[in-house]
C-alpha cells in the first residue's frame, strides 16, 4: 500500500482538553436529581456519545424504570448543557492536555493536516477558550452529521474536508465509540487511556504527553507498507 501520513484527526472532549471531567460533573448532578445513580465507571459508556443518547442511557439506568415524554426529555438535555456550558466558561490555554501544543507544532511543521471529529456540539466553543481554532484545518460541524460514533461518518467527513483518504489519516480517541468510529473509517487509531480498555486501537497511549510525530509516523508507516 505504502501510503505517507498525511493528517491527523482529533476527538476534542478527552484528547484536546478534560472536559470529559465537565460533561460527568453535569450528567452527575442530574442523576442525582432525578435518583439515579450514577458512576465514573458507568460514565465511560457515556464518552464520545451524543447528549441526547447520552440521556437515553442513563435514563434507562433508573430504578425501578420510569417512562419520560420527549418534552421531559428536551428540558432534561438542556438543563445538563446549561450546567456544562457554566462549568467550562473557565477554560483558557492552560486547560490544552499535556503535550497537545508541542504535538500540534510538530504536525503545523511536518506539513501534516488537523482536524476535530467531537460530537459535541459545544466544540467551537471549547477550541476558541483553549486559543487553539486556528492550529485545527477542519472542525467537523456535528449538527450536519446523520450518524453519532461508532459509526465512521464523523471522521470519513473530517478526512473528505481536508482532501484526503481515510487510510493516509490517524484518529486520536478516548473513548471506544472513537475507536470503533476510527477503525471502522479505515484509519490508524491511537487510543488515549489504559491498553485493556481499547483491543482494537493500532496504539495505546497512557497520556496525551505521549503523543510523538515521529514515533506515530514510524508506525503508521509499518501497518500501511
Ligand atoms: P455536547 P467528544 C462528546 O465529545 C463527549 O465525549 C460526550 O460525553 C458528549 O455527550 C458529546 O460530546 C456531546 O456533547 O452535549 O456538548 O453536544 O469526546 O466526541 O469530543
Ligand atoms: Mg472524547
């Protein structure tokens, strides 16, 4: 095959910055409000998972279980978001993960193009507290999209909009829906988080400080030959 690495694609929420912690922190409060309980563990399904769905699976963690009308659950969503947008009205630069500003100058160097795959709608938002917007060719408009992770849509659309094959792409993912999503396009999956967790990423990183052009490269370069 003997394709060159030509982009790199991010997920935001857990990659870029922690507002995983955020989106928990929210969903928590209205578990609680609604006495359904609700764990860091149970939280891990939740990644990379639209907010409406995300509603739906901790609704149906409620017990006994307890029917909710699409009005109750358009209030329910909202209300989570107005507290996760109160919660990262704080950001700034200083919330970029470790080793994301060194990795993206490597990139911007390197000539290899970025892009965001986020189901959050909130995304613009996020990237313009953190100073990063300019630093990413792409961010995939998600309100477009038909399909949530895992399916590959988000990223196929990221890959399309920066001109380039799916195969010459890496995705960079905390969450298995991300992974499934970014193995189902047809790229190289580097997974941020603990190796038993994510069987099917090409790359298992502890730590977004991990994260190393040249090494990914080199990788990338022995699956694709
Ligand atoms: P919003 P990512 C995802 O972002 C989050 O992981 C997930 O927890 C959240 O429910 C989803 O975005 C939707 O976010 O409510 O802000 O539209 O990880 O794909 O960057
Ligand atoms: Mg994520």
């Amino acid at each position: 095959m003997n394709q060159t690495l030509q982009a790199v694609i991010f997920d935001l929420d857990g990659v870029i910055t922690d507002t995983a912690e955020y989106h928990f922190q929210a969903w928590k409060a209205i578990a609680e409000e609604l006495n359904i309980p609700f764990t860091r563990e149970f939280n891990e399904h939740l990644k990379g998972v639209s907010r409406i769905d995300s509603l739906k699976l901790l609704l149906g963690q409620a017990n006994p279980p307890r029917a909710y009308s699409a009005a109750e659950m358009d209030e329910l969503a909202d209300r989570k978001n107005k507290l996760y947008v109160e919660l990262i009205a704080g950001i700034t630069p200083a919330d970029l993960l470790p080793g994301i500003d060194v990795f993206l100058s490597e990139l911007r160097e390197a000539g290899i193009k970025t892009g965001i795959a986020s189901a959050s709608k909130n995304a613009p938002a996020v990237l313009r507290s953190l100073g990063v917007t300019s630093r990413f060719d792409t961010v995939v408009d998600v309100t477009r999209l038909k399909n949530n992770k895992p399916d590959p849509e988000i990223f196929v659309t990221a890959a399309a909009s920066l001109g380039v094959e799916p195969g010459a792409c890496i995705g960079v993912e905390d969450a298995v829906s991300g992974i499934d999503a970014i193995k189902a396009a047809g790229m190289f999956a580097v997974a941020i988080g603990s190796g038993s967790q994510f069987p099917k990423a090409d790359a298992v990183l502890p730590s977004t400080a991990e994260l190393n052009y040249r090494e990914l490269a080199q990788r990338f370069a022995e699956t694709r030959r």
